[in-house]
C-alpha cells in the first residue's frame, strides 16, 4: 500500500503550489488595481540591489485626477525601465490595458532604433529635461510618432530616483506638416508659374517696346544738328537712361525665369549668374566642381538656383563679404550645393542675429524649397567667419524596365476605374 501510494505523493504539493502562484497572482492584480484607483501611496519593486519602495506621493491628491485627465501620456520608470506607473492615455497610445502597462518593461514599447537614442538621456537624465522623438511599439503591431519628455523626479529619500516621461501623440502633427509641405510645394509651384508668365510678358512687350524706343532715340539723336549742342546732349543722356533701363528690365526677366536654365542647364546659369553678381557687386565669385555629366531634373536644376539666387542675395544684402566660393557636386546619388562667403556672420544662438538673418524668409524659404525637393539645408555662420549654405538634393531612384511596366500598368488602371 505504501508503495503504490508514493508515486501519488507529489499531486498535494503541486496543488499546494498553484495555489500559492493563484494567491499571489490575485494579490497582484489587486496591487494594480489599487494602484490605478489612487488607494496606496507607495509601490516596493524587487531589484539587484534588492527590493525598493517608491512613494507614490499621496495617490489621493488632486494631481492624479489632472494627470489622468491629461492628452498626453504620463509614465513613471525605475532606473531599470520598469513601470511605476501610466496614466490612461499612455495605455490608449501602446493599445493595451492598463493593467498589463504598470509593472512591465518600458523597452517593449520601443524599437531597437528608439532605444539605442532613448538608452543615454534615460542615463543621463537631469533636472533640465531632455527629449527625443521616436516610435511607439502598440499592441496591434501598428507604429505611433511621438515625442519623449524626459525629466528626473524626486527622490524622496532614495538612492536612486524614478525617471517621469511625458508622451506626446505626433501623428497629428505629421498629418498637419505632410498637409504644409504640400501647401508649400503647390505655392512654390504657382509663384515659378507666375514668374514664368511675368518674364514672358516683359520680354515680349515691355523690353520690345524700350529696344524699340532706343533705336528711335537715336535716329533722333543723329538727326540733331551739331551746332545745337544742348538738345544733342539731351538726346544722348535720354539713350543712355533709355539704354539702362531696357538693361534692367533684362536682369530682372532673367531673375523670373532664366532661360538659359532651360536650355543649357544648371552649370551654365551657375556660371552666367556668378558673372552678373561680379560684375554688379565687385563681390569676386569662385566657382568649383560645377562639371556635371548628365542634365539634372527640371524641378531640381530650379531649386538648386533659386537657393544660389537667395544666398548671393543675402551675401549682398548683409554680408559685407570680399569674396564668395560656389561649389557644386555630385556625391553618389546626391547633389550638393555650398555657397561659403568671407563677410560678417551672425551667431545662430543669437534671436536678433537670426531675425536679421532671415530678413524677408530668405532662409526660410530656402530650406522650404530643399525640403519640398526632398533634400535638407544647412546654414553655419559666425560672425569672424562668414555664412556658409549648403543643400543636399537627392535625385529620384530610376526605376529599371520591369519596375516602370508595374508603374504604368498602375496608372493604367487608375485611369481605367477613376469615375
């Protein structure tokens, strides 16, 4: 009898231990619960170091309501990157309940990318405050854009302090800037139309019309008799203005639209306008790597000299500069442009240097127009060492045989089942 019942011996133990792991479980859950409710102030988590008691700090207090009643998503980690505690904002930003939030590890709501930059301030945290940008991990595997504030907490007598996020949802924020950069690229586009529009008429009327008027000037002119010198010097001063001014016109039409970028490309305006800014200036400019092999897109070839016409116009403007280099590249698939003068800088940290720099948005519609193109600007500057402008264009992917059939046979049927 003994023996046949020793095999049947461990069944009491094993029911005895589910029943302890289902007691403490229970009492977990109601740790949260309580938690959540505001009914305990302080929490004790288990670590290397041994088990840590953090104070919640009076749950029953008001700020709890306000946090709860938050936009934004509240987190409380211990230096391990548990959570202490989340508000409900939080767990409706990583699409799980609450109760499977508090407790865990803040890690799985990140992704490797977002930790490797959150890993540091996290470290590092101070009084200051830092914060960072990176992707919630949800429950549903979708990914949420938010911004991360960090800021280190009291101590409340403790060695090592808790760490307090603030989660801001960014997805609205991207949804409003995808809507600007388009609002900004159409206004771009209209604005180059108009100036295309513009030039055309000056060029075909009103510089027709001055050429016109100084040929007629001066048939004038030469049919005054030399003996009446006056009227023959006025007749001469006249072609002259006349003479400046069907110039101007010229420049200015050239400014709206240059023809020889469509004609001849980037490089040979580069060259032309250089030469004009000399010679109307006396500011020495130098060109470098301006060999392109092949023509760039329309629409870049566009950006690239708008952007080299706004900066030799703040060269102008206030820069006070002796010299200028323009350098033009083709690194990898990338098109870079860098205009560096030798003229008085401005300090970027300084608001009232930046608010002379930017003037009319010169520097601000610069960066509009490389961001709108895809690429990224770049202003350094100091006020010993001159401004140096530098954008960075990447071309567009050519698509090889194969991958252009599955674009038009895709455009085909949008065609076809568009209403």
């Amino acid at each position: 009898m003994n023996e046949s019942r020793h095999p049947r011996s461990p069944r009491p133990s094993s029911s005895g231990e589910v029943a302890k792991l289902r007691l403490r479980l229970a009492g977990a859950e109601e740790a949260l619960r309580a938690i959540r409710t505001g009914e305990v102030d302080s929490v004790v988590v288990p670590g290397r170091k041994g088990p840590q008691v953090f104070t919640l700090e009076g749950a029953e207090h008001s700020y709890r309501v306000l946090i709860e009643s938050m936009n934004e998503g509240a987190v409380t980690l211990t230096r391990e990157k548990t959570i202490l505690y989340a508000n409900q904002c939080f767990a409706r930003m990583v699409k799980c309940p609450l109760e499977q939030v508090m407790g865990g590890s803040f890690r799985r709501f990140i992704s490797p990318e977002g930790q490797l930059g959150l890993s540091p301030l996290l470290k590092g945290a101070d009084k200051t405050g830092a914060k960072i940008q990176v992707l919630l991990n949800a429950g549903d595997g979708t990914h949420l854009p938010v911004q991360i504030s960090i800021r280190m907490l009291a101590k409340n007598g403790f060695k090592r302090a808790p760490i307090g996020l603030v989660v801001t949802d960014l997805s609205e924020a991207r949804r409003t800037e995808k809507l600007l950069r388009a609002l900004t690229s159409r206004v771009v586009q209209v604005q180059e139309d108009e100036r295309g529009r513009l030039a055309l008429e000056l060029h075909n009327n009103i510089t027709q019309l001055l050429c016109a008027i100084l040929f007629r000037s001066k048939a004038l002119a030469d049919s005054i008799s030399p003996r009446d010198g006056l009227a023959k010097m006025e007749a001469a001063k006249l072609r002259e203005l006349l003479g400046q001014a069907a110039a101007e016109v010229e420049r200015i039409t050239r400014d709206l639209r240059p023809g020889v970028l469509d004609q001849l490309g980037l490089g040979a305006v580069l060259r032309a306008t250089s030469t004009e800014f000399t010679d109307r200036t006396g500011v020495a400019v130098e060109l470098a790597g301006v060999q392109l092999l092949a023509r760039l897109p329309a629409a870049m070839e566009l950006t690239l000299y708008r952007i080299l016409q706004e900066s030799l116009k703040n060269v102008e403007k206030h820069a006070r500069a002796g010299q200028v280099l323009v350098h033009l590249a083709k690194v990898g698939e990338v098109v870079q442009l860098r205009v560096k003068d030798d003229g008085v800088g401005f300090d970027p940290e300084d608001r009232a240097g930046k608010r002379k720099a930017n003037g009319d948005l010169g520097l601000l519609g610069m960066r509009e127009r490389a961001t709108s193109a895809g690429g990224a600007l770049k202003v350094k500057s100091n006020r010993r060492g001159g401004t140096e402008i530098e954008v960075r264009i990447p071309l567009p992917v050519r698509l090889g045989p194969a991958q252009l059939q599955v674009q038009a046979r895709r455009q085909f049927q949008r065609k076809t089942t568009s209403p």
